[in-house]
C-alpha cells in the first residue's frame, strides 16, 4: 500500500494533489488542520494535511489463511476432522428436523400438493420460514370449511393478497417534500450515489422542484467525482462537506432550494464510530428525512443485522437496490414485517432517472408471487 501525506492551504487543493498523484480510487485515512512556518512565532499559516493511501493490490485472503509452521498445521487437523465429522452430523439433524417440522404442519392443516407447492415457492423466494408458515396456514384455514379444494391460481391469489394485508399497515411513501433534507445512509457499494441522482431527476422533470446535492461521502474520491458527473448533467449545485462545519455552511447555502438530498459515506455497515458519526450529522438539523438504501442481492440475514445496526437512527423508509440483479424478493417482506418498516423505493437498473419505481404492497407482492416464471 503506498501511503503519504499532503499539505495544502484549503482541502480542495489538497484532493487535487492526491487526485493527480495517486488517482481517484485513493483513499483518505486521516485529515487535520495544522499550522506551519512563522518567524519567533508570527506569520504562521493554518495548512490542511491529508493522509491518503492507495492499495495497488489487494489483500489474498487465501494466502494468509495458509500462514503458519507445519508443526501447528498437523497438530490441529485431527481436531479439525473431528469438528467437520460433528458438524456435518448436526447439519444433517437440522435439516431432518426441519422436513420433519414441515411434515407436521402440513399433516395438521391437510395441506394439498398445491399448497405444498406454493409454500416452497415462498421459501425459495427467502421469505424466513415463520413468515412463510404464517402466510399458507392464513389461507388454509380460510379453506378449511369448504369441501371443495381450492386451485393452485386460487392459492397463489390468496396467498397475495394475505402478502398485502401484511405489509398493509405500513407507510410506503417517498418524497413528500415535508421535509427539506433527505439524508441516503447505507453500506458501501448499494448504489446509493445513483439512486439519489435517480431521485433528484424525478423530482426535478415530474414535480418541477429546486435540488441541490450535499456530499458526506468524502473517503473515496472516486464517489465525489461521481456524484459531481451527476450534478453537471442535472444541472444543479452540488457542495462538498469535509467537516460538521462544512455541512452547516452547505445548508445555510442552499436555503433557497426545494430539496437538499445528502449523500453519506458508505463504509463497512459494523463500524460503530462510522453509525455514530451519522448520527452526529442528524442531530446538527432535525429537519431530515433519512432512507437506509440496501441491495436486495444482500444475504438476508446480512439485511437484518445491516438495518439492526442502523436502527437507532430516525430512519423513514428503506429502498432497496439492484432488484434486476437477483430472482429472489423475499427479503423486501422479511424486513418490511419484521422491522415494521416502509419500502419508498425499488431500482432496477443503472439509467438514470428511469430505472426507478414507486412501492406499494402489491408491487411485493407481485414480485413475490410472480417471480416463478414456471408457475
């Protein structure tokens, strides 16, 4: 990794160096306002300095897990034969109990071979298992009187609309210009620069309002280039906010726009110190709205723990990307019913500002139950 320092009189001078030297996919470890030069003690200057560093390879992960004498690797492989040996044995316990637990479900409600069919259908879309078991027994018992077995079509109809009774409490609203600050928080590589250039563009074209950008997203320059290409082609402002002063000014600079959509550095999503810094950036104004911007190609449980990490912070809505990506949806119903969160939007493409939709319980739902392109 080579790593140096800069020193410059403002920070856009500082980027502009590190930008020339090491490129756009640098990135900033550390920065600070200091002070050089001066005769017995006058006419010292206040300079910024700028540690940045730029990874030419990267990290074999493999290579290191390879690390080690061969005294340590031989005296720890018996245990470890013994360990995969008990692993597998409980993999395979769970996934009999679970065939069994299945089993019993469906010999207690007499499900039909086509309500067998429709519940694996929710499992393969990832819809958590007590969901999915919660939705076919609610259509089962609303059968469980008639002496006529319902179709597959019927199932499957049932089955969405149970979906959307689900979600049916929830706020699915986007912008509505109640407030003026928007803040897109989220893990690194979502989209969330895209989606906010999404998002600026349908305002704009289809509601004629005023935008301006805030940039948080200062530790890669390669995301401030990226959101600046935005703004030249939307043509409006964009500012660049190094510190909680910059922020503020960028604010005060911008009152006279409509809408003011902030875009937040993606870092790792376990990082405290990174949540709490966002948390910071809130509480200077509380009047922001704030969207959590995840990608549906996420594990689902990674999703889980990503919005339980965030979940302190005040956040409206989550929107969920790169829908075109992946064949499973179900992740849009677990977080939904199980955080008792609203979905605003759903991306499925890179073009800007069409690749974008509005959500509402039957666009889930739809996904859901559509996504079997066999059914």
């Amino acid at each position: 990794m080579k790593v140096k320092k800069y020193v410059a009189p403002t920070m856009p001078e500082v980027m502009n160096q590190i930008r020339k030297e090491l490129g756009s996919d640098a990135v900033i470890l550390n920065s600070k306002e200091v002070v050089q030069g001066g005769f017995f003690g006058f006419f010292k200057k206040k300079q910024i300095e700028v540690v940045a560093a730029l990874d030419p390879q990267p990290v074999d992960i493999k290579s290191n897990k390879l690390k080690g004498t061969a005294k340590e690797h031989f005296s720890t492989r018996k245990n470890a034969d013994n360990d995969n040996s008990n692993t597998e044995v409980l993999n395979e316990i769970k996934h009999l109990k679970k065939i069994i637990e299945l089993q019993t479900i469906q010999e207690k409600n007499n499900y039909t071979a086509d309500f067998k069919i429709v519940h694996q259908h929710l499992i393969d879309q990832e819809i958590q298992k007590k969901l999915a078991d919660q939705v076919i027994n609610t259509v089962v018992e609303k059968h469980a009187e008639s002496e006529i077995k319902p179709s597959y079509d019927q199932i499957m109809s049932d089955v969405k609309m149970e979906l959307e009774n689900d979600l049916s409490e929830l706020s699915f609203e986007g912008i509505t210009y109640e407030k003026k600050i928007i803040h897109f928080i989220g893990p690194t590589g979502v989209g969330k620069t895209t989606t906010l250039a999404k998002i600026a563009a349908n305002c704009m074209l289809k509601d004629h309002k005023k935008v301006a950008f805030i940039t948080m997203d200062t530790y890669r320059i390669a995301a401030i280039e990226q959101l600046k290409t935005y703004a030249r082609i939307l043509d409006i402002p964009i500012e660049v906010a190094y510190t909680m002063e910059d922020y503020q000014n960028a604010i005060n600079k911008l009152e006279s726009y409509d809408l003011v959509l902030v875009d937040t550095a993606g870092r790792n999503f376990r990082d405290e110190k990174y949540v709490n810094q966002l948390k910071d950036n809130m509480d200077i104004n509380l009047d922001v709205d704030t969207y959590l911007v995840l990608a549906l190609t996420a594990k689902p449980k990674d999703l889980s723990e990503i919005y339980d990490q965030f979940y302190h912070l005040p956040i409206k809505g989550v929107i969920f990307t790169k829908i075109d990506e992946t064949k499973q949806y179900g992740s849009m119903l677990n977080i939904a019913v199980n955080k008792q969160i609203g979905i605003a939007y759903l991306t499925n493409g890179q073009d800007v500002p069409d690749d974008m939709l509005r959500v509402t319980p039957a666009v889930i739902s739809g996904y859901i139950i559509g996504a079997n392109a066999d059914a």
